[in-house]
C-alpha cells in the first residue's frame, strides 16, 4: 500500500513537472515530493537540503537552489522573504492565503479571512483599482515563545 502510494505521487510529480516544462530527473522529483509532505509548508532551501541527506538522496545544496528557482520560475513554488529570516518556499497551488510571521521563532501560520478579502477589494475598487493580486503578512509573537 505505502509503495503504491508513494508511485502514485511520483506519477503526479512527473506529471506536475512536464506540464511546467521541466525535464523529469531525481534531484526534481525529490525535491518536489519533500514540499508536498512537509508539514510546515514553508521550507527553506537548507531545510529541504538536509531533508534530502537524511533519506541518502545524493543532492547538492547548489543543486536544491537551482531546482527551486527553476520551480520557482515555472509557477510551481512561491518564494517568500520574511523580515528577519531566510528565504522559505512553499507549494504554488492557487490558494491565497496570508501569513503570520513569530519574530522570535520565525515559524510561519498560514490564514485566510473572507472579511480581509471583501475588504480589500473594496478599498481598491475605492481607488480606481481592480484587484489582481496582494500579499498580507503580519508579525508577532507566538504564544508559546511569549514566555521564553
């Protein structure tokens, strides 16, 4: 079962690749499986680099930044910058969402307001503005990091 699990996201993984233009190799594959497992969502590429050590997957750490740019390139992941952390990555799959940034930590919380969204587009529609497209992160202190 986990077998056949694991060869159907790799059929996906091929095919998410191909659609997006990039030629299907290991390193790519790897890499793409990690982000689709990870849970936290949002990795750096340090992050994935040692994910793939830990699982004896032979893959540079110039080879990680290159497949995520070309990932990146091609619409498959978003790259963020939070203030104060290294650059993370996460799954591009269409869904908008926002961010919480913990200052201390520097986990990262996705969410999603309805209100946020009606609001917005009001206030571009409020200035001449169609609304294509926004990114909201805040920055705060998680709550189990408050007492440290």
């Amino acid at each position: 079962m986990v077998e056949v699990t694991h060869l159907k996201r790799e059929e996906q993984g091929t095919r998410d690749l191909r659609r997006a233009g990039l030629k299907v190799t290991l390193p790519r594959l790897r890499i793409l499986e990690i982000l689709e497992e990870s849970d936290p969502h949002h990795l750096s590429a340090e992050d994935i680099y040692k994910d793939l050590l830990a699982n004896d997957h032979d893959v540079g750490l110039a080879t990680v930044y290159r497949v995520l740019t070309q990932f990146e390139g091609a619409g498959i992941v978003t790259r963020h910058h939070f203030a104060g952390g290294q650059a993370v990555f996460e799954l591009d799959n269409g869904d908008n969402h926002d961010h919480i940034v913990c200052m201390k930590s520097g986990k990262v919380s996705e969410f999603k307001d309805p209100q946020i969204e009606e609001r917005l587009i009001e206030i571009a529609e409020e200035l001449g503005y169609s609304l294509t497209d926004h990114r909201i992160v805040l920055y705060g202190v998680y709550r189990d990091e408050s007492d440290s």
